[in-house]
C-alpha cells in the first residue's frame, strides 16, 4: 500500500497547504478531550468518500480503494489537528488511492487468449446511473476528478487545485467543463432512449 | 467548508447506500486489524442486563459498559484515554461475547479472557485483581477486600474502586456486598446487581 499519504508526516504537510483551517495550534489538553473516535469519522464520512471513488472509478472498483482511503486515514488520524477539514482530507487521501489505482491497472497485463470465465451470478440490473458512471468514465482524468472532489466531495475549487495541481481557475474549469461534457453525453442520450 | 449541492445531472447518481457503506465498515474493521491501526475495537451485546459495550485492545479486553453510562460518553472516553483509532469491529470481541452469553446462560461460572487493566491504576488495579478471588456464587464485603488487598481501612476506597471498574461482569465487583447484607451501590444499577447475583444462586 502507498504511504503517500499514510504518515502523520505528510498528512501534516498536505494540511499545511490549505485544509489545516485556522493556523493557532490546540494545546495537548483541548486535542485530547476533542478527538472524536474515529467510528463517528467513518460514519460521518464514508458516504461522501463512497460517492467520490465510485464517480472517480466506477462502482465495482470504489470499494477497495474505499477501504485502502480509510485504512490509511486512520494510521494518520491521531496526528491530525481538531481544526482541519476532515472531508477534504479524506478526499485528498482518496485522490491518491485513485492515483495508485490507475497506476496499478496500467501495469496489470490484460490476458488476450484466456476465454472469460462463465460469470457465476448474473450482472446486476443496469440502473439509471450506469449511464451516468459510463458518462463519467469518458472525461478526461482532470475532469473526472474535479468534477468528483467539487461536486461529491465538497471541495472548494482552490482545495481540488491543492489535490490536482495547477491553479484555482483551472480547477474550476475542468469542474466546469466536465460538467458540460456530462450534460451533453448522458443527457443527450437519455432524451434519445 | 460550503455546502455543495451536485450539479443536477450527477443528480441520479445514489446519494447513499446503506448496505453498501455497512458492508464496507465490515471490511474496514478487518482490513484496519492487519494494518495495525486499529487500537481499540467495540461492539455491543444484548444481555438480562441491558445492553452492554465491551471493547478490546491488543492487551485484551479493557471495558465492559452498561448502557447507564452512555455508550457515546465510554466511546469518546476510550479515545481520549487510549487512542482514536476506535472501530466496530464485531469479531474481535467473537470470544468476549461468546463466553459472556455462556455466562448469562448459566453455562460458565468464571471467564478466560486476557484483560486489559489500563484503564485502572494504583489502588484500584489492586482491588480489581483481588475482586476476581471472589467465586461465582459467593459474596464478600467491602472491608473483606480491603483486607485482602492489604489496606483493610480503606473500605471507602474499595467502594469507589467498585463503582468505577472498568471491567465489570467480568471483573466481580457485584459479588462485593455491604457486611450488613445489603446489597450497595453498583456501576449498572441495584437491578443490574441482584439480576447477577441471582443468576449466580448467591442472592
């Protein structure tokens, strides 16, 4: 697993720049009666970051990266100050488990002469957002992403530029223009069925 | 942080899925255990007693709570006092709640658990040690333990060490009682205390 993110060292730093809120530090004894467990986090949470792996990757890969998100925000939990942001940091871990994961399924080789196994269940239904994740999987990465962290996971324009790159005018418009692309691709083809 | 309203064509995307995220919360539990970070696991359990919380460190079991208490209140106390790394994590506690049941069947008479004391020290770790000398079935009274755990003028403080064990249940203090047979205090309440010792034949 990627220690990207993984170590209180570089959660730290990914909160120094930009999600870490206010800068005056808590005292030993406030972080000790705040820190809330980190069940109620999940709780809280999980949804969102669910929503954004699954926009990012599609619904059959989301759950291991969910896991791999939560996994490593927890090792990094104990560190974090009580004033972050704890939605756009566990977006940010998110984005770098999607990372790996595109990494990954690059290198993975694709068998060519194996015949595909019999499927043991049959696929499940096509609901009315497979469309949708199909729409979402034709964007460009930057798109998709932005599109994911602004409009499921609650980042601001400025944090997905912190998590992607580039500047804050960028970020909004490949927020803005994958939108439009989705509108054009998904909705046009709803109207056509 | 804004409220972010998704466009409205993400709009038929699902906004939640139940069974997916407690599936995954199932997972998280298992795939936190062997990374390592999982520092203390809970789960609830059903009993003639209400239900109870019983959590476990690496060292062993370290809380038994009674719903009095508050469970959120014990939640939030075991990670200012012991970590935030705190998780659901049924099946870590899979022997705790089997031999409790076995207990509140009448099927065991004392527990073979590995305990963890932390969350008890000096005095009152002492205490705990020696409440656990007391058989299933028997009573003793406060200024017994307090002779047996070497201070026998410190009756007071074996009556406080009671009311504030972490591992009750488990660790007996409902079989200490008041050398006029009265029952006394108890951390799950007088109820919770004579239900045990019924169940034990002891009252």
């Amino acid at each position: 697993m990627s220690e990207l993110v993984g170590s209180r060292g570089c959660a730290g730093r990914l909160l120094g720049q930009g999600f870490g809120g206010q800068t005056s530090q808590p005292t030993a004894v406030e972080r000790l009666s705040k820190v809330k467990p980190f069940d109620d986090v999940v709780a809280e949470h999980g949804g969102t970051v669910l929503r954004v792996c699954r926009a990012a990757l599609g619904q059959s890969d989301a759950d291991d990266v969910w896991t791999e998100t939560f996994v490593s925000a927890m090792r990094a939990y104990p560190g974090l100050p009580d004033d972050a942001n704890v939605e756009a940091w566990l977006v940010t871990i998110a984005h770098h488990k999607i990372i790996d994961f595109h990494r990954a399924a690059r290198r993975r080789p694709v068998p060519v002469d194996v015949l595909p196994e019999p499927a043991a269940e049959p696929a499940p239904e096509p609901g009315e957002h497979d469309a949708l994740y199909e729409a979402l999987r034709q964007l460009p990465d930057k798109q998709r992403h932005a599109v994911a962290y602004h409009h499921l996971g609650g980042l601001s324009h400025r944090e997905v530029a912190h998590v992607l790159g580039g500047t804050e005018a960028a970020a909004r418009r490949a927020s803005a223009d994958g939108i439009k692309a989705l509108r054009r691709t998904y909705q046009q083809e709803r109207a056509h069925r | 942080m804004s409220e972010h309203t998704p466009d409205e064509v993400l709009s038929s995307l699902p906004s939640d899925d139940p069974p997916a995220l407690a599936r995954l919360r199932d997972r998280l539990a298992e795939a936190s255990d062997l990374a390592d970070v999982l520092d203390v696991a809970y789960r609830t359990l059903d009993t003639p007693v209400g239900r109870l919380l019983v959590a476990s460190t690496g060292d062993g079991l370290v809380r038994v709570a009674y719903a009095r208490e508050g469970h959120d209140a014990v939640l939030q106390a075991l990670a200012d006092r012991i970590s935030p790394r705190v998780l659901r994590a049924p099946r870590r506690l899979d022997p705790v709640a089997r031999q409790l049941e076995e207990y509140f069947t009448g099927r065991r008479t004392s527990f073979d658990l590995a305990l963890d004391y932390r969350l008890a020290s000096g005095f009152r770790r002492d205490v705990l040690q020696h409440l656990r000398e007391i058989a299933y079935g028997h009573t003793g009274s406060y200024a017994q333990v307090a002779v047996a755990a070497g201070r026998p003028r410190a009756v007071r403080a074996v009556g406080s060490a009671c009311a504030r064990n972490p591992l009750p249940v488990v660790v007996p203090c409902h079989r200490v009682i008041r050398s006029d047979g009265a029952l006394g205090e108890y951390v799950g309440g007088p109820d919770a205390k004579r239900t045990l010792l019924v169940l034990e034949g002891a009252a």
